[in-house]
C-alpha cells in the first residue's frame, strides 16, 4: 500500500527548494535583470527619438518662419522696386513732357524766327520788285516819249 515517508518528504521539499535557489541565482535573476536593461535601453531610444521628433519638428517651425520672413522680405523688396520703378517712369515722363514742351518751344520761337526772316526777305524782294517795275515803267514811258 501506499506509505508516506517523512524523509522522502523532507529531502523533496528539500530539494525543492535547493532547486527554487539555484534556478533563482542562476536563472530568473540574469533574466530579469537582463529584461530590465533591454526595457531600459527601448526606453531610453523611445525618449531619444520623441527628443529628435521635438528636435525636428521645432526645427522644421523655424524654416518655416524663416521662409515666411524671407517670403515676406521678398515681397517688400518687390513693392519698393514696384515703387522706384514707377518714380523712374513718372520721372521720365515728365522729364519727355519737359523735352517735348521746350523743344516745341524752341520750334514756335525758330518759325516764328524764320517767319519773321522769310517776312523780312519778302518785304525786301517786294521793295526790290516794286523799284524794278517803277523803273521799267518809267523807262518804258521815257521810251515812248
């Protein structure tokens, strides 16, 4: 039949607690430790990449603030050329007007010169032809005579 021995009892809980040692000393605290470094080091890389996507995404705000100041720069630049060029053509028209009114100023005053010469050189061509004739007249009644 079926006995239970005291000592075969003892020597197995006896051994079973030898082997819950050795396994613990040799086994399950290496494996823990290891299991807590390796979740240290995964933490340690999720921190490291959640510090370069603030990194990155910090530094993607700052060119994106310095293509809008830029852009904006670039805007400015081109109003004010925007600007000078219209004071260029506004100055540059007037300066044509200026050139087209002194110039029309000096061709009143040259054909009002050169009227004012042919109506002189008429006169004399006039004066001239008007003795020819009163000489060939009276020369013409002196022949008849």
């Amino acid at each position: 039949m079926l006995s239970i021995n005291p000592s075969e009892v003892i020597w197995t809980i006896l051994c079973f607690f030898v082997l819950l040692f050795v396994l613990d000393r040799l086994l399950y605290r290496p494996l823990v430790r290891f299991m807590d470094e390796r979740k240290a080091r995964i933490d340690a890389g999720l921190n490291e990449e959640a510090a370069a996507r603030a990194a990155i995404e910090e530094d993607e705000r700052d060119l994106e603030r310095e293509r809008e100041e830029r852009l904006q720069e670039a805007k400015d630049e081109l109003r004010a050329e925007k600007d000078r060029s219209e004071e260029r053509r506004v100055e540059a028209l007037r300066e044509a007007k200026q050139f087209a009114a002194e110039t029309t100023e000096q061709g009143k005053s040259e054909a009002a010169a050169l009227r004012e010469q042919t109506g002189r050189e008429l006169q004399l061509r006039r004066d001239e032809l008007a003795g020819r004739l009163a000489e060939r007249l009276l020369n013409a009644g002196n022949t008849k005579q």
